[in-house]
C-alpha cells in the first residue's frame, strides 16, 4: 500500500514511524514532513492545505491511502476535496467531513453537539458582537475563573483563562471586536471546571470504533505548569486515575453517545477522534473535541499501541474496524519535547542539532526540524521528543530524560517535571 500522510510535526514522525513497522506498507510520503520523517518514508514539499497540489501527488504516485495528521486541513474539506473529485474519490482519506471537522472547527458547534446527545461538559453560551450585553451577564453570573474561547481556529491560542470579571469583559470585548480575526466573531464563555486533564483517543470508521491508549499532556511552559501556553511539553501514558472504571465511563458516557450523534446527524466521520477530557470529582466531562490525534501525546500513544496502525487505518477505510485488532501494551510510554531557546516566543531557526545519533533505547521523534545537506537543524518552536517505552512511568520518563541530554543544540530547554503530578497522585 502507498501512503500519503500531510504534516510536518512529531504527531506525524509519530504516525510515520508507526506505519513504518507494518508490513502492509510500500510506499510512504510525507508532505511537507521533517527530517525524521526523510528517513521512514520520502518527503514531499508541498504545502496540506494546497489540495490541488496534494492531488497531483497523490495520482503521480499512485497512493492508496491519504492520512490527515494536523486539523486545518480537514476543517478546509481535504476529505470532501477527494470525495468530490472523480480522479480521487477511490483514495480513501483518513479523516473526517468538512461537517465532521466543525467539531474542532467551531467551539459553538461541539458544544451544541454535546448538549443535543447529553455528553458531559461545562455550561456555557455563545456571544457575537451583537450580544455582548448578554455576554457581560452570562459572565456575572459565573464564578471565577472565567473561560473565554474563540469560536474557529486560533492556533491554539483562541482560549482564555482569566480570574477577574472586569478583565474577562475586557477580554471578551476585544476577542469579538477582532483579536482573533474571523475565528473570534463568536466567543464560547463557559464555567471553569476544576480537576485533572486526560486525552482519550478513538479511531472510528463512522459506525465502530476502537478505544486507542490515553494520555496527559503537559501544556505550560514552565515547570509546575507555569508560565505561557504552549504546544505542549511532554506527555505521559497510561495516565493513573484512568481506572478500568473511569474509562468505562467514559465510553458510555462520552464515546458512544459521540458516535451515535454523527451517525444520527448523518455526519461522515472516518478517522481519529481526540477526546479533551477533565476528571471532576472521579466523573470525565469534555472539555473539547479535536478531530485529530493530539500532539505531543501521540509520541506516547504509538509507543503503547501494540497492533498494525495501517491495518487499522485499512478497516477505517473499508468500513470493519469492528474486525480489526487493537492491542494496548500494558508498558509505559513517557514523551518530553526540547524546544528552541524563547518558545513560546521568538526563537531563532536553524541551529545545528547534535548527537541525535546517540540516542538510544528511546525515540527522537523529530517536530521543528529540517534536514541541512547531511546535517539536522531547527525548524520550528517544539524541536524534538524523546520518547520511551519502559515496565513503569518513573523508568520510561528516566529513559527520556537520559536520552534528552544527549541531544544538543544551543537553546535547548525542556521541562524535568513532566509525569511528576501523576506519580505523586499514585503515590510513587
């Protein structure tokens, strides 16, 4: 099988990596990718939300398969682009519908979405420019912290978190009046939900779906989870509090009701579904959608799934993952990401990166990089994550960090607590 996969990040080294291990796989291109995706597969430069461009390559190189890694194109309807055009239409697309997308798309649509089939979340309202009266009121009516979020995609940074009402009205004021360009015309102001996070997977062929291995994520810059949002800075999986009892919950209260709701809103989804959930008193509420898998959790999550990622992209495709096999390795797997000297904020490209090639035991997945001639350099914010398998948490993050000090570039930085607040928790 030949497969196309769009992206450039470690979510798609991952991706990669993991295909790479099935034997059902011929060819892999990646578009753009990095330079830890050049060494699994052939990188392709062009842009994924070009998709005029993605169709000539898809058809030059004969591809049997597209998998979607990061989520503007699916908002833009790369799915329904193929599922259109009568020179694609028999490439399948990992991923969901344009409608299936609004899901990340539009934080308006997921929570009218959740609160039509009783998924569990936080109460809000959605405001524009001409209810911002209203808004100001809904926001009175809350009790700090307040939670603003942009409506579109704001590159992550469309969501705030504020403790003062007279700033959350400033706030939200500026958000409709433009802050986030289109993607702010309308703002969700919701209650704050007070507990742990957790990223929950399913892949799904629109009828079945199978249950992939969670993770927690680490977003702040700063240890102690401190300092400005990022990305993200590490992860970790099986995340302790996510008992065989909690998940179930989960699946019956969040998954299932998820999957009824397309197929009742005859919504086609085929593809990955992130689950952001937070644990409220031992109950998980959704604190958003994505319509893609998470980044840096999928550096820990392809690391404990133990079955053929092509094999089951291929019972998506076909419509029988029902039939496929989905293991979880009962290992695990910790992920901390090396950033460029000033992520969040400025930071220079193009350093040379050193030692990679004493890496060992562990992955360096690869997510702001480019190769240079025979030399790796910095591309990007997020560098490198270095990611390990181990018997139990404190070894897999030990592995990483070991590992992260041997890489070397000027700047580096990353985070040494990740996984520390789980295993407190568990009390290890």
């Amino acid at each position: 099988m030949n497969i196309l996969l769009l992206g450039s990040g470690g979510r798609e080294h991952a991706l990669a990596w993991k295909m790479r291990q099935s034997k059902a796989l011929a060819r892999l291109l990646v578009a753009p990718g990095n330079a830890g995706t050049a060494s699994l597969g052939e990188n392709v430069d062009v842009d994924p939300n070009n998709f005029a461009a993605v169709k000539d390559v898809a058809l030059k190189n004969a591809v049997d398969m597209v998998v979607v890694g990061p989520e503007e194109p699916l908002v833009r309807g790369v799915f329904d682009y193929f599922a259109n055009d009568g020179e694609l239409r028999h490439i399948p697309v990992i991923g969901p519908s344009k409608r299936g997308a609004m899901l990340e798309g539009s934080k308006d649509f997921a929570k009218q979405f959740m609160a039509k089939y009783g998924i569990p979340t936080a109460r809000y309202r959605s405001f524009t420019r001409g209810s911002m009266a209203e808004g100001f009121a809904f926001l009175e009516s809350l009790r700090p912290p307040y939670v603003l979020k942009a409506d579109g995609l704001a590159a992550g940074k469309g969501v705030l978190i504020l403790d003062s009402l007279g700033e959350a009205k400033a706030q939200l004021e500026e958000m409709l009046n433009g802050m986030f360009g289109e993607s702010s015309r309308t703002v969700v102001v919701e209650e704050f939900l007070s507990g742990t996070e957790l990223s929950v997977f399913a892949l799904s062929d629109g009828k079945s779906y199978k249950i992939l291995p969670e993770a927690k994520d680490y977003k702040r810059i700063g240890e102690g989870d401190t300092g400005l949002n990022t990305g993200g800075m590490g992860s970790v999986s099986p995340v302790p509090f996510a008992t065989p009892e909690f998940m179930e919950k989960v699946r019956t209260r969040i998954v299932e009701p998820t999957i009824r709701g397309l197929q009742a809103e005859q919504i086609i989804y085929r593809g990955f579904l992130f689950f952001g959930l937070i644990c409220v008193d031992g109950e998980p509420m959704v604190i958003e959608y994505n319509v893609r898998m998470g980044d840096p959790e999928t550096e820990s999550v392809m690391l404990r799934l133990d079955a053929d990622l092509v094999d089951l992209l291929d019972g998506v495709a076909r419509g029988n993952l029902s039939e496929r096999a989905c293991a979880v390795s009962p290992q695990a797997a910790a992920a901390v990401v090396c950033v460029s000297g000033g992520y969040p904020g400025s930071y220079k490209k193009g350093i040379a990166i050193s030692g990679l090639e004493k890496v060992q035991g562990s992955v360096a997945f690869h997510a702001g990089t480019k190769a240079s001639g025979a030399k790796v350099e910095t591309a990007g914010g997020r560098v490198l994550v270095i990611s390990s398998l181990a018997d139990a948490l404190p070894q897999a993050l030990e592995k990483s960090y070991a590992e992260a000090a041997k890489v070397e570039y000027e700047g580096k930085y990353f985070r040494r607590d990740i996984g520390r607040d789980v295993l407190a928790a568990a009390g290890v």
